[in-house]
C-alpha cells in the first residue's frame, strides 16, 4: 500500500485534487481509499435513520452494512484526536493507495497544494515531509525549491507523478505501531 497526504489551506483546492485523482489511478488499475481530517463536529447519518437512532441511544460503534457497502461511525467518549497511522489501520488491506487530505501536520509524505492568491504562506521550506508541490502558478512560489513542482490544473499528470515515484510511498504500517 502507498500513502501520501495532501496538505494546504482552506480553499487551496486539495478535496478538488483528490476528487480528481480517484478516477485518474483508478483509470490505471489502482484500487484507491481516502483518509479526511474533519475540523468540527461532523455527521454522516441523518436524524430517523436506524443507525442515527442507535448512535444517539449512546452506542460507542454503530456499523452499517449492506451487499454494496460499509460504513463504521464510532463515538469518543472524551474529545480524541486520533493519528493519521490510526485511521489508516482502519483500511482494508487490498487497496494499492491511500490518499490522505488534512493531518498537514502529519509525519507522511505529502504534496502541499498552493495557490498565490489566498495570500497564505508555505509550508514546504518548514516540512520535511513535503515531497513535492502542486499550484496554479509555479512562478509565485514565495520561496525556491529543489521539490517536484506539479500543475494543480493536471490532475492526470500528478497521478501520473505519483505512480512513477510510487516507491517512495510504500507505507509500512510497524514503524507506526503504537
């Protein structure tokens, strides 16, 4: 399994560059799953539904499964942050990328996704973990770099990119192991 994050500001364009990235490895034969760092509070069953109903009850798990699909909604106790490793454990192990947006400040590989007109700075002269950049105008990087510049407007060159230097994504989940 490869893993890489995606990191940025709000309204760089990373849920739109991962949306696109999907169909792109998947067009290469890749089974591709995401990982997605939500800010709040959040929900992804709705008030009436069984599992809403289970869930407000005080189940801690409620899963969900039909022939065509799982899902897993789990309540803290406590308000917990878990790592990114923790999420990815979740996955099923047969897919061949795990595509990671949020957790900017995570220990992954990642791809910082930039544009000039947000106004916010860099990530990359910081954050070693950076492994390449993608933006709309490579020539209003702030700072110079030795790293991969890739258009943000080619999603299919960026997977293109991401295969190609896939070696250097091979996730190997025991050097996370808590």
């Amino acid at each position: 399994m490869k893993v890489v994050g995606f990191a940025g500001y709000s309204g760089s364009g990373k849920t739109t560059l991962v949306e696109q990235l999907i169909p792109a490895l998947r067009l290469r034969g890749l089974r591709v799953s995401v990982v997605k760092h939500a800010h709040h509070k959040f929900d992804i069953d709705h008030p009436g539904k069984d599992s809403h109903r289970h869930r407000e009850a005080g189940a801690f798990e409620v899963v969900i499964a039909s022939n065509r699909r799982l899902a897993l909604v789990r309540e803290f106790e406590q308000a917990f942050e878990p790592k990114v490793h923790h999420l990815i454990a979740e996955l099923y192990e047969g897919v061949d990328w795990v595509l990671v947006e949020g957790f900017k400040s995570s220990d992954l590989l990642k791809i910082e996704v930039w544009r000039a007109a947000l106004g916010k700075p860099v990530r990359y002269p910081e954050d070693d973990f950076i492994a390449a950049i993608a933006t709309d105008d490579a020539s209003q990087l702030p700072v110079p770099t030795g790293l991969d510049v890739l258009y943000l407007g080619d999603p299919d060159a960026i997977a293109g990119w991401l295969v190609a230097h896939g070696a250097r994504f091979d996730y190997n989940p025991e050097i996370y192991a808590a």
